[in-house]
C-alpha cells in the first residue's frame, strides 16, 4: 500500500513543449522504481471479476497501483495537459495520448529545435560536459520528431532513382528544360561585360573569341558544348553515388528523400 509521503510526492520535473524525450526517460525510470511500470505500459492487464475472491483482490490492486500511475503522471505535466491526462481510465492510454502529442510530426516545434540547435553556442564560462548535455538534449528531442525507415534503401535502389531523376531532368522534365542538371550546378556564373564588349539591340555576339570553359575550345560556350552533350550519363551519376555517404552523414539527404 502507498504510505502518505508517496502518495503526494511530486514529480521533480515538469513535461513541457521541449523536453519530452528527457522527462520519458526520468518517468520510466521514476515508475519502474515504484514497481508501476508495468500498469503504464499495459502489460499488467484489468483483471477480469469473478465469483473468485482472490480475483476481487487483484482487482482492487490494480485500480489502487493504475491509479497511483495516473495521479503521477498527471503531477508531471503542466496544470493544462494534467487536465486531459486525468480523464484516462488507464494509465497505458494516458501514457500514448503524451507520446502522440510530443512526437509526432509538429513541424513548428521541428524547426524550432533546428534553429535552437543552430544558434547554440557555448558561453564563455561554460564547461564542455555542460555544453554537450546541453547540445544532446536538443539532438535527442529532434530525432524522436523524425520518422523511422524501415528497411532503409538498398544502393541499387539509390543509384536507380538517381539515375531515373538525371534522365528526367536531361530530357526536359516536367518543364520541358533540355539543360541537364550538372551544367545548371557546375556552370560558371557569367562575367559581366563592359558596356563597350555588350552587343546592341539586332546585332548577333562574335563567338570566335568565346573559349568554353568544358572543352577549352573557342566558338562556343559550356551550356551548348557538343562533347558536354555527349558525355554518359552514368559519369555525372557515379560522381553523386560517391558523395552519397557524406551527403546523408551530414543530413543533406534523408533515406526517404532517395525515393522521391
């Protein structure tokens, strides 16, 4: 039975939009300590009633402990999320109804853990071990936001869709551009021309002295280079498989983001 001291003992610290993943961790071990973990999770299910004694006793057991796992959580939470959390009959359905609502895809609390992220720095008289715990929170927050993958990709299927999107985008694509993206990506910005050099309304530019910064022939400039044109597909996509790695190491692409 709950002595009177456990029975109004507050959760020392408060669930709020931005440490979710902090509080899950101290509250399952706060539960399992107190031998309600169990009730929280719903592995410990209602007994059913029956003419039995016994089974009226471990009914009564299991409203007094699912009860104490309400109560508690409801302490946990600021006073108008405990509002919602104590109108659950079960302790389990309390527990999903805060998991749903702190991970699942809120895109503005998303960005805003990216842009906390961003923005930290560490003080002048801060220790590093204070600053990484600090970092990690942050970090640990986001990455429940995120969906998992399962099964991530295999290479094949990356390298076939890239291949797949370089051939969408060398035959014009939804826009009818005939450019392919590598010379949109790689091309040098223009120089800009002295007034004297710039052609007049009507007068065609004299290209002879044009060099291509491809082929380093004269005549021509790199967007309309013929060996350019002609170069394999497969090269400019083997260059982006070997930078697949790195790319999705430092988060410039998602798994998911391969296959669209």
């Amino acid at each position: 039975m709950a002595t009177s001291v456990e029975s109004v003992q507050v959760v020392p610290i408060k669930l709020d939009n931005s440490n979710y993943v902090h509080w899950a961790s101290f509250m399952r071990n706060f539960f399992k300590g107190r031998n309600l973990w169990k009730y929280v999770t719903g592995d410990c299910k209602k007994p059913i009633v029956t003419s039995d004694t016994s089974s009226t006793k471990a009914l009564e057991d299991w409203e007094i402990n699912n009860s104490r796992a309400i109560a508690l959580l409801a302490s946990a939470v600021s006073p108008s999320i405990s509002l919602q959390v104590g109108k659950f009959e079960f302790a389990a359905d309390a527990w999903c109804f805060l998991e749903k609502r702190f991970v699942g895809t809120n895109f503005a609390q998303k960005y805003k853990l990216e842009m906390d992220i961003r923005s930290l720095r560490q003080g002048p008289s801060q220790y590093i071990s204070d600053f990484f715990a600090q970092m990690s929170l942050l970090w640990d927050q986001l990455a429940v936001m995120d969906p998992k993958f399962a099964p991530l990709p295999s290479v094949e299927t990356a390298l076939s869709e890239l291949l797949s999107e370089e051939t969408r985008h060398q035959t014009g694509g939804p826009l009818g551009s005939s450019i392919p993206v590598t010379e949109t990506v790689f091309a040098a910005a223009p120089r800009r021309s002295s007034s004297s050099s710039t052609p007049k309304s009507g007068q065609s530019r004299d290209m002879s002295r044009v060099q291509c910064n491809y082929c380093k022939e004269f005549g021509h400039m790199k967007f309309t280079c013929p060996k350019l044109k002609k170069s394999p597909p497969i090269a400019a996509a083997h260059s982006v498989l070997q930078l697949l790695p790195l790319l999705l190491s430092l988060h410039v692409l998602s798994p998911k983001s391969l296959l669209h």
